[in-house]
C-alpha cells in the first residue's frame, strides 16, 4: 500500500514542482542525492573511491519534450565522461533513455546513446542505460543490443533487468548470447499484475534464481540489492561455486546502507555505488521511498538534525 501510494506521488506534477523549487525539498533529497550540480557528484565520486567503492553517475531527469533538451541532457553526460578520465576516477555513467529523447524519436535517442558509448570507448569508461517502465523495455533492450553489437562497443554498453517482470529470465539469456553486461534490479515501476509478480516473496525467489543465471555466465554483472538476506545467499552461491570476486560487483544506492557497502568492501567484494545528482530529483527521491519504507523513517528521524 505505501509503495503504490510513492509511486503514485512519483508521478504527481504540481507536487513535483513544489518539491524541487523548495529548499525543504532539496534538504529532504540530500541523503539520496549528491547535490545539484556536476561538481558535487564528481566530489562524492572521489570521497566513494577513497573507501575503495566504485560509482555510476547519474544525470537526473526523465521525459524531455524535445530534441534540444534531450541534446542539453546528453552533454551533461559527455562532460562527465571527460571530468572522470580527467581525474582518474573509478566511474561510469547511466542514462535514462526518456531523458535522451525517447518519447522524442526513437533514433535521436539512440543516436545520443551511441555517440555516448563511442565517447565511453575513447575514455575506457562505460555507458549503463537505464530501465524504465514496460512500455520501454522491449525498445530498450534492443538499442542496447544494437549499439553493443556495433563495431567496437563490445563491452562498453550495458543494460539492466528488472526481476519483478515475468519476462525477465528469458531477456537475461537473450542479452547473455550477446555478452552484454546486466545490472539485476528488484525493480522501481507500479507494474501490473499480468506483467510482474506482485508478491515480494516471489519478486526475491525470482532475484536470486536470477543472480544464479548472472553469476555463472562468464560475464561481468551488477547485483543491485540491499536485501541482506539475498547478499547472504549471494555470497554462500559464490563461495559453493569457487566464483571470484573480481567477476562480479554489488551494487548499491547513493546514501542506503552505507555500513553495508563498507563491510562488503572488506571482505574483498567489489562494490559500485549509483550516484545521483541535478535539479529533476524528485521523481527519483520518491521511488527510493516506495522502494525501501524504511527510508521514511529514516527520513523523519534526522530531518530536523543538525
């Protein structure tokens, strides 16, 4: 119930416009988001890799109207992919495909995408893109599998997978003949009951049947969780199987569990940690709510700290 009624909130305009033009507002997103502008994410970049974690960086905003938003948009993008070479940090990007124009033209978007993932090629960086709701999975998928299979892209695209949807594991095998890397999510979206399971039960049955699949394939993957009970049976499946460490990497979120990253981090396990920052953070800020109730009272419990 609470979940559904963030997501819901997620998706309110006026609200949204209210938020991020207060300052109540933006104090209330600081502990999920870096900060407003590049150089506050670049600084948290380099405070995560001090604690030896790694970071994808995330431009916020979704939905453009137009080509030129989306061209401003993907910008921000090329001046982080040259701020990280420049300062050698241990970083990638992700992309929203909506922020790059989607909704626009299929192509400007996957034009913007590829001119990313050539930058990230020159750079030795890496471009994540993004899953939004199912209306876009299919396009999705296949824009990343287009433009990985390009020549010379092989590595440098990536896609993430949302195993709430039923459709999941049949993506992942499709994606797996490619050699294309995935981050597994739970996943963030209010998704019909035909479409995704709606029981949390089956949604963490479903995660770690798949985190099997991701783990044994040979390929470099995400695990995104901050489930302790599925981190616990992720690494009892990597010490049964002899997986290496260096083969994978837990990923997390920007300001959750920040004692769970740094103990994995010294038990030799490679962590990433997603980095979010700009203006348009709203929508964002409530899905991290509707996904883990507990960052409410998180929430109330320090707001009025310090």
């Amino acid at each position: 119930m609470l979940r559904s009624a963030f997501i819901a909130l997620s998706e309110n305009r006026p609200l949204r416009r209210f938020a991020e033009q207060s300052s109540i507002g933006r104090k209330m997103s600081s502990r999920f988001v870096a900060g407003m502008e590049i150089e506050d994410v670049l600084t948290a970049c380099e405070e995560l890799n001090r604690a030896g974690i790694s970071a994808t960086l995330d431009s916020l905003g979704e939905s453009v109207m137009n080509a030129e938003e989306a061209q401003r948009s993907a910008e921000i993008y090329h001046l982080l992919l040259d701020a990280i070479e420049k300062r050698g940090l241990d970083a990638n990007i992700s992309v929203k495909l909506t922020q790059m124009g989607m909704d626009v033209d299929p192509l400007l978007a996957t034009s913007i995408v590829a001119a990313l993932t050539e930058h990230a090629n020159r750079t030795g960086s890496f471009v994540r893109v993004d899953m939004e709701g199912t209306p876009y999975t299919q396009a999705t998928l296949d824009m990343v599998r287009s433009i990985h299979n390009a020549q010379g892209n092989d590595g440098r695209v990536g896609a993430v997978i949302q195993a709430y949807l039923y459709r999941s594991e049949e993506d992942i095998k499709t994606l797996l003949r490619d050699r294309i890397r995935i981050r597994l999510c739970k996943g963030a979206y209010k998704e019909p009951p035909d479409k995704a399971f709606p029981k949390k039960e089956d949604v963490d049955a479903n995660y770690l049947k798949l985190t099997r699949l991701l783990l044994t394939s040979g390929v470099y993957h995400g695990i995104a969780t901050h489930d302790e009970a599925i981190i616990v049976e992720t690494k009892k499946f990597v010490e049964q199987q002899g997986i290496g460490h260096e083969t994978f990497e837990f990923q997390m979120l920007h300001g959750v569990r920040r004692d769970l990253q740094r103990s994995l981090v010294e038990e030799g396990f490679r962590v990433r940690c997603y980095v979010p920052f700009g203006h348009e953070w709203y929508p964002y800020f409530m899905r991290r709510l509707a996904e883990r109730p507990a960052n409410v009272l998180f929430l109330a419990k320090n707001f009025f700290r310090n």
